[in-house]
C-alpha cells in the first residue's frame, strides 16, 4: 500500500506492507521502493515492511540543491514518525545505508538492528569526490545517458547476459529521477562524514553485504570495515557486483530474514 507524508514544504512516498516488526527499506541512488519488489514481496510474509523513497526519487519531492545524508535521515524519521513506529531494522543500500548511517548518528534509540547493502561508513576519498564532481558536469550534460551508464556499472559484468531484465528494471527505475534531484544527491553523497566509528560503539547487531565484484566499493575495503562490528553479520556474494539483492535474490532474502529473527529476538 503507497502512503504519503509531509516533510518540510514537500511529501513523502512510501510503501507500507505486511504486518509484525517493522524493517525499513531505503533504496540507493537513482532507485526508488519499487528496487525492492521482491525483497519486500518476501520480508512481508514475516515482517511489517516499510519501503521509503528517498528526497528526489520515487515520487518524493526534491528538496533543495543539496540532499546530505542527515536531511535524508530526518526524511526516514518524518515518515517513522508518521506512523508512530519507535523501533525498527533500517536496511540501506548504496545512498540508502549512508541514510541508514547518518539514522544511526541522530537517532540510536530507534534502532534494533541496520543492514549495510552494499554501502561505506567511510566518507569519499579526494578521487572519489573528483569523480563525483566530474558526474555532476556529466549530468548537466545529458542525465539520461548518465543514468543509463551507472546502472549498468552496478552489476557485475559477468551476469550481464543473465540479467538483462533486472538492469532495464532498474534503468526504467532510474531513468525518472530528474537531473536536479541526481545532482542534489551527488552533492550530499559527496560531503558526507566518515561514521565508522557507528559501526564500533553500535548495541545492535549490524549486516554487511558485500559483492566481490562490486564496481563502485572494494570488497577488501568493505571486509576491513566489517571488522569494527561488535554484534557482526556478513554476507558475502562472490559472484555478484553491487545489487545483490537483483543478483542473487534469494540468497540475500534468506540472509536478510536470517539477520531480522536476530535482530527481533
């Protein structure tokens, strides 16, 4: 069920399905809800699950030049709020666990456990914001030609010929995001802090899935941050790049509904 809420001058989209303790689902960037489908098709049948489109995308308002990452935060928190929920499971992936991050710098005590899908706690590197800032010229270029080019960069190259339907899915996902929203994004993403020290002092248990061909984060970069977890879950997909939850679905939904029994125990 879409629902809406107010935040700032603008509204918020989400899904609301199923019923029980509640996870939250914050797509990454140039997503939106519908990138879960099928995660929230199969976590509903156990779970409450909320599905949240992040500030620019989906059919969430943008909200100004630049969305950090404690704007999209407090964009979560509007719509938790909203429906009176105190306490849940945030999984974020890629831009969706920097949310889910900066969620757990302003808000711990809502947190009963959070999932990093593919995502850092570390802010960008000198190279990483060079590049970011050479997309955003990109961008105002031709942003459909960039976001069509960036999709198909989150998978590995491997699984091309088996998942054509999965990258049109998430090009066709994409390809609604306008150019200020991507550019407004681009620049939150960029001046992010570092928040590992979350993944050390966190009193919840934590997930990582990794992607050993994952394009966009180096596995062995994510493997060390994984270290710093007291309460540590990994999953870790060999054969996949930076969408697992695409890639390999039912391995991930198993894993996910593994993490949540821990997490709500």
């Amino acid at each position: 069920m879409i629902k809406t809420t107010k935040y700032k001058n603008g509204t918020v989209s989400f899904s609301d399905t199923g019923k029980g303790r509640v996870v939250v689902l914050l797509h990454g960037f140039l997503g939106s809800h519908q990138i879960w489908k099928s995660t929230i098709q199969n976590l509903s049948k156990s779970f409450r699950v909320i599905a949240i489109d992040l500030p620019g995308h989906g059919e969430t308002d943008c909200f100004g030049y630049v969305h950090t990452t404690e704007l999209l935060a407090k964009t979560v928190k509007a719509v938790m709020d909203s429906l009176r929920l105190k306490k849940y499971v945030i999984v974020g992936h890629s831009m969706g666990g920097y949310a889910a991050l900066a969620f757990a710098d302003l808000y711990p005590d809502n947190l009963k456990g959070m999932c990093l899908f593919h995502s850092s706690a570390y802010a960008d590197s000198d190279d990483k914001k060079k590049d970011r800032t050479r997309s955003i010229k990109v961008v105002k270029a031709n942003h459909q030609i960039y976001t069509t080019e960036v999709i198909k960069n989150l998978f590995a190259s491997k699984n091309f010929k088996y998942l054509k339907n999965e990258i049109a899915f998430a090009q066709d996902i994409a390809a609604s995001v306008s150019k200020r929203s991507i550019i407004a994004s681009l620049e939150g993403m960029k001046d992010r802090p570092n928040r590992d020290i979350i993944l050390g002092m966190a009193h919840y248990p934590i997930m990582m899935v990794i992607g050993e061909l994952d394009n966009v984060l180096p596995y062995d970069q994510l493997l060390e941050q994984s270290e710093l977890i007291k309460e540590k879950h990994l999953l870790y997909l060999e054969h996949d790049g930076h969408m697992g939850f695409l890639e390999s679905p039912e391995k991930s939904q198993r894993a996910l509904k593994k993490f949540l029994r821990v997490c709500f125990k």
